[in-house]
C-alpha cells in the first residue's frame, strides 16, 4: 500500500534508471518499474523514450502488470507507430485466451491504439469476438465497432462489422443490446441519413424487454436510443410511454431524465383527450421532483432541465412552486436555476408565497443571487398584473435599504415595470429621484434617464437631473448616452421653453463631438425631426409605445422543441444546440418534435456539414458569440469607399426651422446646398445573425428601439445635414455585407512577389572550401530554390547532388541538382532546384526549417535553412467571402494568434497590393474610425487555410494582425512573413 | 461520451489521467486546472465549457474528479457515474484522499479501464468488481473455467450487483428507515411547507440468491387490500398508512413489477445498500413545534423567548437537539435563562445555541434571552429563522415496515430463520420557524 512512492521522483538519470529496472530478471522489479513508468506518465512526463522496454514487460502471465503495459501502449502508440507492430502478436495471441477476461481485455485495448498498421490486425480477432461464447467478450467488441469505426469509418463497413453490430441487438443478453445500441448510435450520428439504427416495432420490442434488464448505463443508452424512434401511431406511443414509465422510479437520475425525454417526446403524439395523456402528465411531476433531492450537481442539471420543460409543459409542475424554494445552504448555482423556475411557476395563485420568499433572498450575501431576486420582483410584476402593486412597494422597499446593487437593480425593473403599466406607479418617481447620485451602472443610469424623460412633464427639476448627467456625457457608455439624448429631445418636446438650451447642447455633443456613429446617426434624426416638423416629432418621439411582453426570456420555440429532444444533455444544460459547441459535423442534426398538433413537419432534418465544418449551416438559433465576426455582422457597418450613393434627400431650407431659432442656425453653418442624405432601410441581416439571441434576461435591446425603431418616419428621408457631418454618415449605411465585400475586387493590382535576397547558407569554412548562398521563389506555382555556388577551395569540385531532410510541408526536390560542369577553384554557379511538396513530412522546429545535404566529390555537407512561408500560398488561395464568414467562426477563438507589425509606412490599399503578390487574398476591407480593416486568406500547399484580419490605422505606422487558422502552430510562420513582405 | 477521467489533488496536480477518446488532448488537463481549480473566482457551475471542451467536477474532500468530453454527452449521466467512480473508489481503499488516490493508482487505473470503455460507463457494482479486479494481479490467473464464466456472466448478466456462492453461517437482514424531516413555519405556527424525505438503508448477509419482498404501509397498497372490506376497516387502515408522493429504487429492485403491482421485490446486493429513497408531503408528524416570542424594548434591547414542544408519544426519547436563535449584527451581550440543557451565546455565529441532550415526548421548555444592542446601527435587522436540530426513534412520515419476506428455493433455510433487525431513525433537515 505504498504505492505513492512511485510519484516523487528522482530526475537526473531517471529514464535511464528504469531503463535497466524494466530490462531486469525480476519480475517484481519490473513491476515495481512499469509503475513508475505510469506513475510518470500521469504527471505528465515525457517517457515515450521507454517504449521498447515496456513493451517487452507485456509478454506477461501477470494480468495486473499485462494491464499497465497496454496503458502505457494506448497512451503512446501513436508516436511510436513502428513499435508498437511489436504488440501485435501478443494482442492477437490473447485474443485467442482460453480466459474470457483475458480475450475481452486485447480486443478493448487494441481499439485504443490508433495506429493504422495496427487497426489492420484488429480484424480478424475483433470477427471472432463478436460472436463469442462469453457476453462479456461480445460486450467489448461492440463498444470496440465504434472504436474502430472513429479510426477507421471505412473499414468498418468493409468488414461488415455493422451487421454484426446490428444482429446483437438481439443477443440474449442484456448488456451486450445496451452496448451495441451505444454503439450504433455513436456510428449513426457521422452518418445521419443512413438508416443504420433500422428502428422498427421489432427492435423496439427488443429494446424495451432489454430495458428491464440491464444495468442502470445499459437503460441510460437504450432510452437516449429510443428517444430517436418516430411512433407511428399514437397506440404505438402510449404503449411504449407505458413500458418506458417505469424507468421513472430508478435511483439513477440519468436514467429517470432519460425516461423523462422518451415520454416527453412522444407525448406529442398522444391526443390530448385521451385518459391516459393526463395520466401520464400527472405522472411525471414527482420524480421531477424528486431530483431535487439529489447531490447538487445533479439538482443543477436536473433544475436547467426542467426549466425548459416547464416551458414546454407548465402544466405538469404548476402546483410544486414549493420545492423550488431557495434553501439557505444550496450552492449558488442552484439557487440562481431555482429562482429562474420560481418565476416561470409564478401565477395568480402562488404569487404572494413568491413574493414573501424573494424578498428573503434580496436580503442575501451573494450580489449575483440578490441581484437576480430583485429583478425576480420586477418579472413577476409584470406577468402577474395583480401583483403589480405589491411588487412595487416591495421594490420600494428594498431601495431604501440603500444598498448600492439592489437599489441600481429595483430601478432597472421599475422601469421596466412602468412599460408594461404606464401611467399607473409614477408616484414613486420621487423615491427614484433621491438615490440618482448612488448610479454607478451604465444599465441603472440608462433606466433612470429614461425614466426622466418619460415622465418629464411630472418632474418638476427633469431638466435640472438630465443636466446633471450631461457634464460626463463623453464618459458615459452607449447606452446612457443614447438614452439621455432620447430622453433630452423627451423634456423638449414637453416644455420646449425652458429647455432649447439643453437640447442643443446634447445634440451637439452627440453629433459634433461623439464618434459613435449610433448615437449621432440618431443624434441627427432628432436634429432633423426637430428642425423640419416639430409636430410631426412629437407624434414620433412621444408615440405611444407597445407594452412589454409578460414573458421576456423564453427560449425561442424551435430551438426550445430542439432541446426537448436533448433532455439529460449538455445540449439542454447551456440551452444551446449541440451544433453550438460540439466540433466538426458530429451531431449536427437537427431534432425536433415531431407532434400530432403543432409545427412538426419531419423529425429530423439533417444537415449537410461538410468534412472542413466550413459550410455548417448555423441552426436558427446560434448563441452570439461576440466574436470578430459577429461584430462585421452588426449594425454599425460604415464602409466608406464606393458603392452607389443611393438618390435620396429632399434638401430642406434652413430657414424652414422657426422651432430652434437662430441657435441652431449658427450651429449648422451657412451651407445652403446640404449633401445628399442616403435612405437608410435596415440593414440586411445576413442569414448567419442570431434572430433571438438568448438575451439576458434584462430588455435593453428592446429599449434602444423602444423610442426609435418603432417609429414609422425613420425611413423617410431627412434633409439639412450641418456642413461639419463626419464623412463616414455620408457614406451609404444601407447594403452592409454585400457591399463591403463587393470591394474585395477593386482593391488595385497586385505587384509581384517579394523574394528575400540570397543569403549565405554553408559558410566555405565548414564544407571545406565550398560556400552555398541561396533564396527560396515562388514563380507561376513552382516553388524555386535558387543558389549560387561558390568554390573557394584550391581543387575542382565536381559531382553535385541535393537531399532533403524531412520537413514540415513536405518539400523536397522535384528533380535533380543540375550542375553539369565541374566548378573550378574561384569559380561561382547559379543553380536553381524546383521543389515539390510531396516529399516526406516531419514537423520541424521552426516550422519552416529545411535542413539540406549537399553532396560534392570531397564530402557531403550539411546546413540548415529557413525558407518563407509565402512560397508554400497557392494561387487558388483566395476564399469565398462566405466560406471566410463561416470559417472564421467556425475555428475556435483559442487558435486566434494577435501580432504586431512596427514601424510600417504603407497605406492599407499599398499593402494589400503587396501581400498579394505573395499569394496573401484581401477578400474585405471595412473602415472604421478611421481603421482599416482588412479580411485576408491564404492557402498552404497542404490545404491548410489561414485567414487573417489586418488593422491599419492611419497615420499610426504600427499593425495588428490577427490569424487565424485551424493549424495555429503556422500563425507565427505566417507573421513573420507578413512582416518580411510589407517591410520590403 | 466521456472523453477522459482526470483526479486531482487540491493543488491541481494530476493524480490520475485516463483519456478514452482522440478528441482529448493533454492540455485538456491544463485546461481545467488553470480554469477551475486556479480560478480566481470560485466557479459557479459544476459544468464548464472552456475552448469547445466540456468539464464536469465533483469534490470529495479535497480532491477533483473531472470528466472531460467534446460531444453532447448525457450530463446526468456523467455525473452520475462521476458519483459511482467515487463510490467503487470508497469501496475499495475507503476515504477518498490524496493519499489513498496515490497508495492506490495502479487499482484505480485498473478499474477506469473496466467501469469506463471509450468512454460508456459498464458494470460499475463493487459486488461484482470485487470478484476478479483485486489487488492481487496473479490471483486472478488461477481461476478455474466455471469460475471465469461464472464472473463474466455476473458481469453482464442481469443480476450484476450479486455473485452466486455466497454463504453465511448465520442468515441477517439489518433494515434501517432513515428519514429527514424538513418545516418551514410562520412565527404563527401555521406550516408553509414540510416534507420527509426518506431512505432505506439495508445491510444483508444472506446466502445464496435469495428473493425479497418488503412491504410497508404504503396507501395505495393498503387501500387495494381495503377494498371489499368494511369502511371501518378502510377507516381503520386509512390512519395507518401513508401517503408517498414519490419513491426510487436500487436497480436491483424490478421496477415494472412495481409499476404494476406496487410491490417491492428483489434480489438484494451483498451487503450494504440504499434500497429506496421516498418522499412525502401529507400527514407528517413534526417532532417538535417551536414557538417564538421576540420583543424589542428600545432600540437597544431585544427580548426573547422560545418555546419549544416535543410532540411524540412520552415513551419515546429524542436526542442531540439544538435550537439555534439568530441574533442582530449589533448585539453587544446577550443574557440566556433556560429550563433545561446549556445555552450559549455565540458572537461569530451571530446567534445563541441551545442544546438539550434528551427530551422525552410530550413536555416542553423553554429559554428567554435579552439582548442588547449597540445603537448606531441604521439597518433593519433581516429576522432570520430559528432552526432546530434532532434525533428521534420514529419515522416522522409514519411510514412502517409491514413485512420483509426473504425466499431462497435453492439452500433448505426458510423466511423464519433469517435473523431481521429494523431500526427507525427520524432527523431534522432544514427545519426552521420564521420569527
């Protein structure tokens, strides 16, 4: 029992120590050896250098050492593939084992060694295993199908192993269906149109009567299987809902939520008159509620699922608000999801236990939790209306408790509040008032001014507290900005003769001063309304507005139908779609409900992932991930070059505004002749961008557009822009995408390559005489290695040849060295090599390393060079504007690399001419504030893409380039060929 | 499915890596230990999604087991079987510590390999573990032709949890209900909310594969045999049984049997084990009724009496009780009488702790304390609830065993020799009086 001893280390010698120790006579030397070896591999040490030595341990009648030399086999097999051929035999051997324990133990072990050479040895054993006598060994080999199918999916179906797979679902024993269902399962998602889990009654039945005996992971498999079954009746669906029922009574929760999804999914399916559909409603409450009881892991999972099917079916937990209630020693996690479903439940008949408790938890020590009971209030407020009033007072309550966060929290939900009740609490404006000084949250601040604004006419000092903002109004976030401008033009509009000044001042702010073009795009709609038409402004700016919903934060309906069908899933704990953070195309599929009533068309529509993921069709709802990209999808698109100016703009006199008078006048300049204003339509929202996404659960998007998006005159044209407008507003704002990407043409014509001069590789000192200087080009797709030979050694050199080492890409002669003439003392030679990129491939250090040997008829030299990156970009490297979009977003933000190229003098256009040249595409280019932004990829010889985003800004000679690339070990390589390119 | 298995001790050294599937690379180690044990704020979620990789962590004492994976896994799944690795580990080397996890990796490597194939959880029952993963490699090797059969189709056969031969000299059945009962009252003594929940725990040592039946005084069962009867007798049963909102099982026990019958029969695992876990909500007998009495005198002083009544037959004896009376932030002394047992004022803990060792049934007692506060607080004080802890010898859900049948064809030892031991055992959960 000492066995920790093997984790201290003894370092200096250490390999070489075990070494001899494996290689010893003594067998419980050896032992005690290959556990250190393990023991070492755990921690994370490199000892791969002992693979023969440990392999020659296997050869073993002892089963517990046997299984500590295929640990080590799984873990390192991969790197030693040639090596690891000496395992085979042993393997193949055991598969013939009169021990069943033994046959099972090779067959697992070899379908983790992901060696090719390896794999094809598996064959034959993994055959006879799947039809032994012994379960247990069937066992193994079906779990081993998938295994082998994730090396090697073609092979798989060569051999027929899916076959065989599929007759096991009728084997005789249970554990041996379970994992042949995981099995086909797992294979069926990277084929999803194949009909390989062949779900019929039959195997249904089979399934179902394997359900009652097999082990409790067995049931788990079996169940997520059975999820994926269509019934095709509803008598077909009730009599599976009546054999999965009893699964609900397990103690495993895995298996209850599994049952959970199978019923919850084929309940669609039952007419909602039928007895047994209120049966089984009712039966599904207490084992939900039973989770609850289980370890707080558990609760959280069981707690994020069950949110999603109260909003399925609110009916089946609407009498349990009770067991929702925050205990006081639940973890915070659980107690934030509780709160959550305390609010979906809340209703007329439970409101006033609810309001009681969350006045409780704003009370607490945890700001999150606190936070989001006070916003709780305000939520329950507004969906039950008879509480309204009760909720207010409450919220009353709590500011006076001062509290910095649960004071600037209840005003964001008062105002909220006041949306969906207007004209009924403004009584408490006054309390609001007092605490204006203790904002300090951009969203607190925001619903305050709005607050103001909105109820100016009541506020005797509105002007003298929107004022107050306005000294900081540059240092205030977009949002209070934007708010305060909306709820200044608000306070004009109201008593325009007290408050001209102040209007103005904040219009200037936000149009002159500001280079946010949000704020002054709507800055200037104000400006306009308000010059040409103030009546017209009034009805705009004052309009009514649309209540708020009752419900804010419901998941949208089709992706909520999706994660029913995900019950007991990572999918179903973040409520994203698997496609969401599942890589490549595995489980890409789209499920859905398939109902007697209701949308269902059909259950499952495949997508068509390719290999790459590049053209991943996102589902409806994609999370933003607030990535790059996401940010060119947005809104606030501002290309400035061409792009047809869309006729617009009906010019509108300055003498036509009486309404600000002379003020206003000498802010706008003399210009009589205003330019053109363009439309502005919406901005086409490319199919890529979220149409929900999964807010939280605070209503600040529908604020912005509360006042502005609304309001039917924002297309219209406006007319007198001031002279001094910023020349990014004149630019179209409409088109977005499309136009941006349309200049990728346009970007001028490339220059020719940049070839790094000669630089001398092989000194004549260390090759006795001989000294080699030389370049790598790259010329209509050849890839050239261009040296100059130089004899510096007293004799005649003669008989030339070239050889590569392996290297990164693969490069290697495409033909003979051609230097026909012997080279005379003092005498110098051009030679240039083609090169192709099909040679052998090693990974190097640097990664653009190549290390060469030449040969001449007085010895062989060796040197190393490093050849640029750029060489190895094809022609063909420029991406669809599209597949750039999506691959962007597709490549994890971890393998984004963000470099600095110093002290470069070029212009963005100048650049990307150069870098084309190199095979470097520009696909966009976008300005912003004064940036450049330019969207660029290149392609790799071997089909690596890297796309990069340089910035320039003008008159800052300093860039930053970010790459991207599935490969991120080239991100360095490429920099530095960025550099190289743009500084020559 | 599961990707890989990590442990680590409370420094985020690896203690155990196991990687099942290509997805998984070693820095997924890292991963978690710069994101979740290093992190500067405690993580806030038992699952974490961290570069497309998701992590899930349980804690036993100081040690992490995290379970990495790159699908849309089952999470109840993982977790569950998260729990049952730390259970098969408790099983075999007792506490789960850095010690025991080191003293113990060559085993514990041994069983992830078995428990846990590409990453879908097998036959996890220590039972059934125990019979061929031992510590003794060699031992394994000598096991006859029927022995290896014997153990392989344990392993996959539809009893899992049991070997067959088992015997004992002495036939003994322990049966624990173990119940934990929960209130939350108004300081007016109304209810607004209570429930049991319940367990029970058994310990068997049985030869052979015996059959059990257990039976209790569940309502619906009692009410089927009712039926036909007299309504005095419907009347009669109608007290004693109760009402339970909700029950699981070991998954020894045959489910659809009970779906349809309402009758709880299995083949029980050797040894300990949880056979049903319950929960009700109607009918609940609340050992103890708090009554509180807060008066504020001034703004400096503070008035308190509790009262508190046992409620159970006077025959009956509770134990371990603790009544823990939160006060103010601002208190600056406290004055306790009580009647019985010891009282304390504890200013860390910002409350005073009275504990009685033994109070018998149908009595009651009381404390009164003044207390004394500092003035300058401006803060209305919160008033949080006073909580009580206890033991009693009944089960506060009423529930009783009624039967507990053992049948074994096989072995000639019949239901009245085995030896049956059943123990009620009722505790406070959360159980707290508003005041």
């Amino acid at each position: 029992m000492t066995d920790s001893k093997y984790f201290t280390t003894t370092k200096k010698g250490e390999i070489f120590e075990l070494k001899a120790e494996l290689n010893s006579d003594k067998k419980e030397k050896k032992k005690e050896a290959v556990k250190k070896v393990i023991a070492s591999m755990t921690v994370g040490k490199d000892v791969s250098a002992l693979f023969p030595d440990v392999v020659n341990c296997m050869q073993t009648d002892n089963l517990e050492l046997k299984k500590l030399v295929y640990l080590y086999l799984m873990n390192y097999a991969k790197s030693q593939p040639d090596m690891a051929i000496m395992a085979v035999n042993t393997f193949v051997k055991d598969c013939e084992d009169p021990n069943p324990l033994i046959r099972a133990l090779a067959v697992r072990t070899m379908g983790c060694i992901r060696v090719d050479k390896i794999t094809e040895y598996l064959c034959e054993p993994l055959r006879k295993c799947l039809k032994d006598e012994d379960p247990y060994v069937r066992k193994t080999a079906a779990v081993c199908v998938a295994k082998l199918h994730d090396i090697n999916a073609q092979l798989v179906e060569d051999q027929g192993f899916l076959d065989t797979l599929k007759d096991l679902i009728s084997d005789s024993n249970p554990m041996v269906v379970a994992n042949a269902v995981a099995a086909l399962s797992e294979i069926a998602e990277s084929h999803p149109n194949s009909n390989l889990l062949d779900l019929n009654p039959q195997t249904i039945n089979k399934l179902l009567t394997a359900l009652n005996e097999c082990t409790e992971w067995g049931q788990i498999f079996i169940l997520d299987c059975l999820a994926n079954y269509t019934p095709r009746d509803d008598r077909e669906s009730q009599s599976i809902c009546e054999r999965v029922t009893p699964r609900l009574s397990h103690a495993n929760s895995a298996v209850v939520l599994s049952a959970v999804k199978v019923l919850m999914k084929f309940m669609e399916m039952l007419p909602k008159d039928l007895d047994y559909y209120g049966t089984l409603l009712k039966k599904l409450a207490p084992p939900l509620v039973t989770l609850l009881s289980a370890e707080p892991e558990l609760q959280y999972v069981a707690l994020r699922n069950i949110n999603l099917i109260v909003q399925r079916r609110p009916e089946i937990l609407k009498h349990e608000m009770k067991v929702f209630f925050v205990k006081y020693n639940d973890p915070i996690y659980v107690k934030l999801e509780k709160l959550d479903i305390m609010i979906r439940l809340a209703s007329q008949a439970n409101i006033a236990q609810v309001l009681a408790e969350l006045k409780e938890y704003a009370t607490e020590v945890d700001v999150d939790f606190v936070r989001k009971a006070v916003r709780a209030i305000g939520r329950c407020a507004i969906k039950v209306e008879q509480s309204a009033e009760r909720c207010v007072s409450t919220l009353l309550d709590l500011i006076q408790t001062k509290v910095n966060y649960v004071v600037q929290e209840a005003i964001v939900v008062i105002k909220d509040i006041f949306r969906k009740y207007p004209n009924k609490y403004e009584s408490v404006i006054a309390t609001l008032c007092e605490n204006l000084d203790s904002l300090d949250e951009p969203e607190a601040r925001a619903a305050m001014i709005w607050i103001v604004g909105e109820y100016a006419e009541r506020i005797d000092n509105a002007d003298e507290l929107l004022e107050s903002f306005l000294e900081g109004f540059h240092d205030e976030s977009t949002q209070v900005q934007l708010q305060l401008l909306t709820a200044i033009v608000k306070l004009f509009l109201k008593k325009p003769t007290e408050t001209q000044e102040l209007v103005q001042q904040v219009l200037s702010l936000a149009t002159q001063d500001s280079d946010n073009p949000d704020l002054r795009d709507r800055g200037y709609i104000y400006w306009r309304l308000l010059s040409t038409d103030p009546v017209a402004a009034k009805e705009v700016v004052l309009a009514e507005k649309p209540l708020i919903s009752e419900e804010t934060d419901l998941i949208e309906p089709t992706l909520l139908e999706e994660l029913i069908c995900h019950i007991g899933t990572l999918a179903s704990v973040y409520h994203k779609p698997p496609s969401a953070f599942v890589e490549g195309s595995r489980g890409v599929q789209h499920k859905r409900l398939a109902g007697s009533s209701g949308s269902g068309e059909s259950v499952e529509s495949p997508d068509t992932g390719s290999a790459a993921g590049v053209s991943e069709a996102p589902p409806a709802v994609i999370p933003s991930q607030g990535d790059l990209l996401g940010d060119l999808l947005n809104l606030d698109l501002t290309p400035t070059t061409t792009g047809p100016p869309p006729p617009a703009s009906t010019g509108m006199q300055m003498g036509a505004m009486d309404l600000l008078g002379g003020g206003l006048d000498s802010l706008m300049g003399d210009e009589s002749e205003p330019p053109p204003i363009p439309l502005r339509t919406d901005t086409p929202q490319s199919p890529q961008l979220p149409h929900q996404s999964p807010s939280p659960p605070d209503y600040s998007p529908t604020e912005l557009g509360g006042d502005l998006g609304g309001s039917p005159a924002m297309g219209a044209p406006f007319g007198a822009p001031p002279a001094t407008m910023p020349a990014s507003f004149n630019a179209p704002v409409s088109g977005g995408l499309d136009d941006l990407f349309d200049l990728a043409g346009g970007v001028g014509m490339p220059m020719g390559a940049y070839n790094p001069p000669k630089t001398l590789w092989l000194p004549a000192m260390k090759a006795k005489g001989l000294e080699i200087s030389g370049t790598f080009v790259r010329r209509a797709g050849v890839i050239q290695m261009e040296m100059t030979l130089n004899n510096k050694a007293m004799s005649v050199m003669s008989d030339f040849a070239i050889q590569f080492n392996r290297n990164s890409f693969g490069l290697a002669p495409a033909g003979p060295l051609q230097i026909l003439t012997p080279l005379s003392p003092n005498q110098s030679i051009e030679a240039a090599l083609p090169l192709s990129t099909v040679g052998p491939v090693m990974k190097m250090e640097p990664l653009n390393n190549l290390q060469v040997a030449v040969k001449n008829n007085i010895d062989v030299f060796y040197f190393s060079c490093q050849y640029p990156i750029s060489m190895l970009f094809v022609e063909d490297g420029k991406m669809e504007r599209q597949v750039f979009l999506a691959t962007w977003k597709d490549i994890p933000n971890d393998n984004e690399s963000q470099f600095q190229i110093k002290d470069c003098h070029l212009n963005s256009d100048a650049a990307s001419n150069k870098l084309q040249g190199s095979n470097i595409f520009t696909i966009a280019k976008r300005t912003v504030e004064g940036q450049d932004m330019l969207y660029q990829s290149m392609k790799l010889t071997n089909g690596i893409w890297v796309l990069a985003e340089l910035r320039v800004q003008m008159g800052n000679p300093n860039y930053t380039i970010s790459l991207k690339c599935r490969a991120p070990e080239v991100s360095q390589c490429v920099f530095q060929n960025y550099e190289m390119v743009l500084k020559n | 499915m599961i990707g890989g298995l990590f442990i680590y001790n409370h420094k985020g050294e690896v203690l155990i890596s196991r990687v099942y599937r290509d997805d998984i690379g070693r820095n997924a180690v890292d991963a978690f230990r710069v994101n979740v044990i290093h992190a500067r704020q405690q993580v806030r979620s038992p699952v974490t999604n961290i570069a497309r990789t998701s992590f899930f962590h349980v804690k036993r004492s100081n040690i992490w087991l995290a379970a990495v994976t790159k699908q849309n896994v089952n999470a109840t799944m993982v977790f569950e079987f998260l729990y049952k690795m730390c259970d098969v580990m408790s099983a075999y080397f007792g506490k789960i510590s850095e010690e025991n996890v080191k003293n113990n990796f060559v085993l514990i490597y041994e069983l992830l390999d078995e428990i846990l194939d590409f990453g879908y959880p097998q036959n996890s029952e220590t039972g059934a573990l125990k019979t061929f993963i031992t510590q003794q490699g060699i031992k394994s090797q000598h096991h006859s032709k029927e022995e290896q059969s014997q153990i392989t189709s344990q392993v996959t056969g539809q009893i899992g949890w049991r070997r067959e031969g088992i015997k004992y000299r002495r036939n003994e059945l322990f049966l624990d209900v173990l119940e934990s009962v929960n209130l939350l009252m108004s300081p007016q003594g109304q209810v607004l909310s209570a429930h049991v929940s319940g367990r029970v725990v058994m310990k068997s040592y049985l030869s052979g594969m015996p059959e059990c039946k257990f039976g209790m005084n569940d309502k619906i069962v009692i009410d089927k045999q009712g039926k036909g009867g007299s309504s005095e007798d419907g009347a009669k049963s109608g007290k004693q049984s109760i009402a339970i909102d909700d029950c699981t099982f070991h998954q020894c026990v045959r489910l659809s049997k009970f779906d349809s019958e309402r009758s709880i029969s299995f083949i029980p695992p050797d040894g300990d084990y949880e056979l049903m876990r319950y929960r009700t909500t109607k009918d609940i007998i609340l050992p103890f009724r708090v009554i509180p009495l807060v008066r504020e005198v001034g703004r400096t002083k503070l008035e308190v009496k509790v009262v508190i009544k046992s409620n159970f037959k006077s025959s009956l004896l509770a134990q371990k009780i603790e009544v823990r009376i939160p006060t103010p932030l601002n208190t600056s002394g406290v004055q306790l009488i009580c009647m019985k047992g010891k009282a304390k004022y504890k200013a860390s803990e910002n409350a005073i702790v009275w504990k009685v060792k033994r109070m018998a049934g149908m009595k009651e007692s009381q404390i009164s304390a003044e207390i004394e506060l500092l003035p300058n607080d401006k803060k209305k004080w919160a008033r949080p609830p006073i909580s009580m802890n206890f033991e009693v010898p009944f089960a506060p859900s009423g529930l009783k065993v009624r039967y507990l049948k053992v049948f074994e064809p096989k072995l000639n030892y019949s239901d009245h020799d085995v030896i049956k031991w059943v123990r009620y055992i009722g505790r406070s959960g959360i159980y707290e009086t508003r005041c």
